[in-house]
C-alpha cells in the first residue's frame, strides 16, 4: 500500500509563506527609504529656496542704495558660507 507523506506540502507552504514575507520586509524597506531620500531632497531645496530669497532681498537692498558693494558682499558671504 502507497503511503502519501504530507511532508513536502508541509515544507512547500512554510517555505512560500517565509517567501511572502521576507518580500513584503524587504519591500516596506525599500518604500522608507525612498521616503527618507525624498524627504532629505525637500529639506535640501527649501533651505537652498531660503537662501536665494535672502539674496534676492540684499540685491533690491543694493539696487536701492540702502546697502554698499562692501556691505552687500559681506553679507552674501555670511548667507553662502551658512
């Protein structure tokens, strides 16, 4: 009489549902850190928008007359090297 071993279905599903899993880790993983470089790229842009409306606003200042070229210069450096 032919005996039917259950053990390599038994192997079979532990070894898909593991799998699935892993898959499902790896794949949550790889969705936070998109999220992490999208969030790091933002802050980057906002910062970099930051200091260009800053050196928009001593342009006008200079064009206006109210600061000098020395002054103008001193304060673009302290706004780059920031």
């Amino acid at each position: 009489m032919f005996i039917r071993r259950r053990r390599p279905l038994l192997r079979a599903a532990a070894v898909g549902t593991a799998g699935y899993a892993i898959g499902r880790h790896a794949a949550q993983n790889q969705q936070d850190q998109e999220q992490a470089v999208a969030d790091a790229y933002t802050a980057g842009a906002t910062a970099s928008d930051a200091k260009y409306d800053e050196l928009q606003k001593l342009a006008n200042l200079k064009e206006q007359g109210i600061l000098t070229e020395e002054e103008f210069n001193q304060q673009k450096a302290r706004i780059l090297a920031s």
